[in-house]
C-alpha cells in the first residue's frame, strides 16, 4: 500500500507522535525512546530474528558498547532481552519482550490515530 504525504504532513505526522510519546512518557506509559533506540526496536520487532548485538551494530553503523547502552535502558523498561549465544558464546541475541511488544503494537496505533487526523 502506498500513501501519499506531503513532506509538512509528513513532518507533522512524526512531530505528532513523537509528541504525544513524550506527553505520555511514565512508569506505566509508553518509553520515551531516542531514535537510536525505537530503530533498534523496531528493527528487533518488523524483522525476522536473530538479532544480535553485533548484527545491530553493524546495521546502524555503530559500535557494540553504543548498541550495548541501548539495549540496557530498553531492558530496564522490559522492552527487550538479551542471552548469550549457545551455539557461539561471542554474540549475544536481543529477544523480544511481553512488554516489548504490546509497545510496538501501541506505537503503530498512535501512528495511525495521527495519520487519521492528518490536514488534507
């Protein structure tokens, strides 16, 4: 499906969201995330597993310990955890969460409730 944005509706949409997100940013709300952070999620959520933390690394070109204090204050919020490797003890998986999920699910509604109400 495609959908037809002007860049300042485009705009408006995240600007929106990330607003509403940072209105909402309590112990029992949704995180307030950096863009470092939601782009590791959803990367770990949309896409198919495994996901380690040297495959995120790679992928965001960063380095290890940069994802590393992602992944803590996301495990903090018990949007994500972490195990080592069985099968090789150097990576370490990123898994998904209750929590973690119910987050991704409540974000994409808000987009689309934002979505909705875009100016025509």
């Amino acid at each position: 499906m495609s959908v037809d944005l002007k860049q300042n509706q485009a705009l408006g949409l995240l600007h929106n969201t990330a607003l509403d997100i940072v209105r909402d940013a309590t112990p029992d709300g949704m995180a307030d995330l950096s863009m470092r952070q939601l782009s590791i999620l959803l990367i770990v959520y949309l896409e198919t597993p495994p996901h380690t933390v040297r495959g995120l690394a790679y992928r965001l070109n960063v380095t290890k310990p940069v994802i590393t204090r992602a992944l803590d204050t996301m495990g903090k919020a018990g949007l994500l955890t972490r195990r080592r490797d069985t099968q090789d003890g150097r990576n370490v998986i990123i898994q998904r969460t209750v929590a973690g999920a119910l987050y991704v699910e409540r974000l994409g509604d808000l987009v689309i409730e934002k979505a909705r109400v875009l100016p025509r």
